[in-house]
C-alpha cells in the first residue's frame, strides 16, 4: 500500500500522461449534470462534484453493446452463422468513480461473474478496467452508503483510492493494479503521518455527514412470500410512472435485452439496458404477463434488491446507497422508505 | 474465455408438420461441427435456444432424447417474429442452437418408481424426450410401471401420432390418449379432458411420481387430482415457461422470487413452486 501526495495540478498532468496507456475515464461537466467520459481534448476532467447522474457502470457494461455479428449474404459460405464481434480489452481507467459505484461493481459482479457461468464481456471489461475511486468529503442528503456497508471513504473494491486534501491529492494504491497506475505517474511525494491523520479525519467526518437510517438486519429471516404478499405494495406504487428513471439510473441494475439487427445483409446481435419496470420485460410469446400490472413490477424491483438479492448470495442488499433513484425519482418513491417497511414488516 | 452465448451452428435436416392447424412444427436439426453433438450433451427435461441469425432466439424444450443420436430435436408452435420466421424456413437452412440449458426432471429420483405422465397440448415435447429414453432398452428396467395420460383439443391436435400409436402396441408402457372432443368415429381411443381422463385412469400414487406439462387450466385442473390420489406435492413435477433472454440466470427477467426458470428451473416441484411468489 502506497500513499503518495500530489498537488492538485501534479495530478491532472499526470492523467494527461496516463492517458499513453490508458484509455481515461473522467467526470466531466455536462451542462447542469457530471457524466463520466474519455479524457480528451473536449473532456476536461472536473471533480468538483458530488456524483454524476448517471454512474460509470457502462465502462464495464455499456448501455448498448454488439455481441455477435454476421452476415446474411447466401453467397458467403458463413453465411448465417453467429461470431463473437472483435473487442478491445486494452487497459482503462475510471478516475473519479465514488467509492459506492465501486462497491455497486462489486454487487452486479455476482451476478456476472458466478461460479457456473461468466459473462465474457462484462468479465474482461471488469478486468481490464482499473477502478481509481476519489472519496466523497461532502456525501448529499439522499445517500446512504453506510446503512448498506459502505461508506464515503470505503475501500473495498477500490484499485486506489483519492483524499482531496484541500490544495493537495493524498492517492493511495490498494491493490496491483492500482499500484501499476499509480507507479505510471510522476512525481508527488510520501505521505507523512500528519497527512496519514488529515486522511483519517476527513474520511471519519464524511461518514458522519451520512444521516440517513436504513435499517436492513431483518430482510434475510422475512419469508419471502409474507413480504411479497405484504399489504402496502399497491400504495407504494400508486404513484410510480414506470418510467424506469430508478432502474436506467442505478448502478446496481443489470438486467437487459439481446436484440438482432439487421442493415442490408450485415446483422448484429446486441444487448441493451432492459428495466423490470416495463410490461414488454415479462410478456410472454402467448400474451400472458406474470407482470401485468404496476404494482408488480415495482413490488419486483424492490424485492430483487432487498429480499431475493438478500436470499441468493447472503451478502447484503443490492443497493449501494448512492441514491440517484431517490433523487431522480419524478414522483419521490423513496428506497430508504420501502426498505424500513419491508425490514419492520 | 469460453463464451455461453455463442450458439452451435446446425442445420435443418427434417421438418415434421405435427398438426392438423399447421401451427406445430419438429425441426430436426444436425450439428455442423459433429464435436458440437458431444458439447451439446443433454437430460430429458432440459431446453435450449433457437437462434436464427436476424431475428433473435427462443427458448424451446428438447423433443428429442439423448437415446437418439446424431440429431436434435425441437417442436416449435408459431407465435411471434422468431418462431413465424423457422415455421418458413426450409430443410437445409443453418441456423443455430444454444445449450442444452436449465435443469431437468429428477431423474434419480425417479428410478425405482412408477412414473405417471400427464401432458396436454404442445407442452408433450420434453415428455416426449423423457419417454423415449425411459423406455430405451438400457433405461427401461430403472422404472417400474410407466402411464401416459396425453391430450389434445382434437384428434388432429395431438403431437407424434406415429409414436403414440406405436406406444399403444407396447406392453411396458400404459398410454391413455384422449381428445376433448371429436366427430371422428372411428377415435377408438378416450374423449374428455385430461384431469378427468386422469382421475379415471390413474388408481395410485403408492411409490410415484407424476411429471405433468400442459397449458396452465390443465395443470390447474390436474393438480387437485393427484392431491387427492394421494401424491404429496414433492412428487409433483411440473415444467414452467418464461420469457427469456440469456438462458443462464444473467439477464435477470425470468425470475420467480430468487430463482430464475432458465437456471435453476424450468423444473420445479409443487413443492417448490408453493414456497415460491405466485408470479409465473
């Protein structure tokens, strides 16, 4: 473990230099929003923000991506047979991902990357990608990363992990990869004890600006059809829009969709974000729908994240406390407010 | 790194018209690459995508049994874009097939039992699959007494005509074939509903275990009678559908509660199924 202190513009030189062997990741300001994109000449990195809107989840899962391709021309002798589109793994770096985008990789990896199955695209993205998180002094007033094992500064999961020390950058290399990032950058100095302590405090003090209380302790022993079949389900829904917001927004979200298309001769199949929020997700070829109505759907969103979740890997909620469904939300459906009745039911 | 998505290319060696409506169809398909048969190894009961290049895959239980080899098959009723667009395909055609995927019927708790079967409609496929090999002559002597209840809306309806009628000359398999109803007069086989059919034919649930597939008012209607004949619900076998994408617990839309009906299903006990949200 290396802790290493950069003056601010040390740093920002040394990601431009970075930028030789990596492709960079950067917040970047986007009209009233941050949104994570390539370092380059058009992107200034700005990591005056508290989150962006919406998290870096697509450097590892893009939103859209081409999986297969082929073509459909009967003069070629492959002619509708389905190969794997070329890819490129080479290095990346998320430079600025908060420590609960961190921590939410760490939740969808479960389901990517299981014991019987691994997904090869989301896997060796995963892998290629170095994750350089940057802790958050001022958390809002919608997260609650504590309450579901987390925390501002919260160093699972990280490759290195950024104090903003005020005029300077305290950087410290948590695992190889992050030191092999970090060992690319010059200059800065080791950090002193006084600068070690400045580190702790400021990262003890964030985690007290968390307020929020959402208890989860009891969701595991709930049985499953006694919350499914719980009371206050059509309520919590009434208002919901199934605007899928929480869903396209949250970074713990990974279902999607497998899609052909076809231009001319040359076809392409992809996958794409999907959102349990939508009919067309369970519509069955024969017209019947296990999710016809509202109220299921939002009822199987938040059951995916607080109990079938909680059951399956008996590590935690699928949530990562980041908050964005709660503030995004057009019509305030709260999680926090969904979990304590689901966990005091 | 091994990819599960990618489907084995086949091609279509045979199309079987089932049914009098034109609706049900069995595609015989061979692999191109033979090593793909031996990857592709598979347990009655298990499902597999349908992959056309352009159009996308489904989800279709095997039709054939691992007894039969050097083929692989699937009955496909034509509903949406992928199963109108194989209903027009031609013997000869490449396409491609990803599996074999889900778990199957529970095989070793099946030997040493009778085994009733109670299938209804186009759902017979993986209980067509499950009868061949039950009564392969390596496999037959692993179960004691083997009854089919089987039926469709008409004569016409019914899926393996040919093999039914040659299932009924066998003295080690007991086939109860029925149609709702029929004006046909020379039917010599039952007429009435398949619950009904299996409240007459079936005496005993001593030492068995019924497997039952069929549209959701048949298993509805079933259900109560083999409770009532005395099978508790953990020898109560049923298969379930679901709309899905991946077929191996990724995607995240076939779920009922925690378990995905590609993964950890399509076979469920009632058992099961009673511990389980009713959203299916």
């Amino acid at each position: 473990m290396t802790d290493k202190i950069f003056s601010k513009e040390e740093w920002l030189g040394g990601l431009e230099a970075l930028r030789k062997t990596y492709g960079v990741f950067v917040p970047v300001k986007d009209g009233d929003f941050h949104t994570f994109m390539p370092f380059d000449k058009g992107n200034i990195p700005d990591f005056d923000y508290q989150n962006s809107r919406l998290s870096p989840k697509s450097v590892v899962y893009p939103q859209s991506e081409r999986l297969f391709e082929y073509t459909l021309d009967k003069a070629d002798s492959e002619a509708d047979i389905v190969k794997e589109s070329p890819k490129d793994y080479s290095p990346r770096a998320v430079v600025g991902i908060r420590p609960c985008d961190v921590q939410a990789f760490q939740i969808v990896k479960r389901n990517f990357d299981n014991p019987e199955y691994r997904d090869p695209w989301w896997v060796q993205h995963f892998e290629s990608t170095t994750l350089v998180g940057l802790g958050c002094n001022e958390p809002c007033s919608t997260c609650f990363c504590t309450e579901v094992g987390g925390g501002p500064f919260n160093q699972e999961g990280l490759d290195v992990l950024i104090f903003d020390m005020g005029e300077t950058y305290l950087l410290r290399g948590l695992t190889d990869k992050g030191e092999a990032l970090l060992g690319k950058i010059t200059g800065g100095s080791p950090a002193d004890d006084q600068a070690l302590k400045n580190a702790e405090d400021l990262a003890a003090s964030a985690s007290k600006k968390i307020t929020s209380s959402i208890p989860t302790d009891k969701l595991k022993e709930k049985v499953t059809n006694d919350l499914f079949n719980a009371p206050f389900w059509e309520e919590i829904a009434f208002a919901c829009l199934n605007c899928g917001t929480c869903t396209f927004l949250c970074p713990t979200c990974w279902c999607f969709d497998i899609q052909d298309e076809v231009l001319g001769k040359e076809g392409d199949r992809i996958r794409n974000w999907d959102s349990c929020m939508f009919p067309l997700f369970t519509l069955h070829g024969s017209g019947h729908n296990p999710r016809d109505n509202k109220f299921q759907r939002v009822r199987q969103r938040f059951m995916h994240k607080l109990k079938y979740y909680v059951d399956k890997y008996d590590n935690g909620v699928q949530c990562s406390g980041c908050g964005r469904c709660v503030r995004y939300c057009p019509v305030n459906i709260d999680i926090r407010e969904v979990c304590n009745l689901m966990n005091n039911y | 790194m091994e990819n599960p998505y990618l489907p084995y290319p086949v091609r279509i060696d045979k199309i079987i018209t089932e049914t009098e409506d034109r609706n049900l169809k069995t595609f015989r398909f061979v692999f191109l690459n033979p090593e793909d048969e031996e990857k592709f190894a598979y347990t009655p009961g298990q499902f597999a995508e349908l992959s056309i290049a352009g159009k996308g895959e489904i989800p279709i239980g095997i039709a054939s049994s691992p007894t039969e080899k050097g083929f692989v098959t699937f009955t496909v009723n034509k509903t949406g874009l992928v199963t109108t667009y194989l209903h027009n395909m031609n013997e000869g055609d490449v396409m491609g097939i990803r599996g074999p995927l889900g778990n199957w019927y529970p095989w070793d708790e099946m030997e040493g039992k009778n085994v009733i079967i109670v299938g209804g409609g186009f759902a017979f496929t993986t209980l067509r699959s499950s009868i061949i090999s039950m009564i392969d002559p390596a496999n037959r002597s692993k179960f004691k007494d083997i009854t089919v209840v089987y039926g469709a809306r008409t004569p016409g309806m019914l899926l393996y005509k040919d093999e039914l009628a040659e299932w009924e000359q066998r003295d080690d398999i007991n086939m109860h074939i029925t149609v709702d109803g029929t004006d046909d007069p020379d039917w010599k086989y039952n007429t009435g509903f398949v619950p009904t059919i299996t409240e007459e034919k079936i005496t005993s649930a001593d030492n068995a275990i019924a497997i039952v597939c069929g549209p959701p008012i048949m298993i509805k209607f079933t259900q109560p009678v083999l409770e009532k004949l005395g099978f508790p619900p953990e020898r109560i076998i049923l298969s379930l559908e679901m709309r899905m994408k991946c077929g191996i617990g990724i995607c995240g839309r076939c779920n009922i509660g925690d378990q995905y009906v590609c993964k950890d299903g399509p076979v469920f006990s009632l058992a099961q199924l009673k511990e389980m949200p009713s959203e299916y």
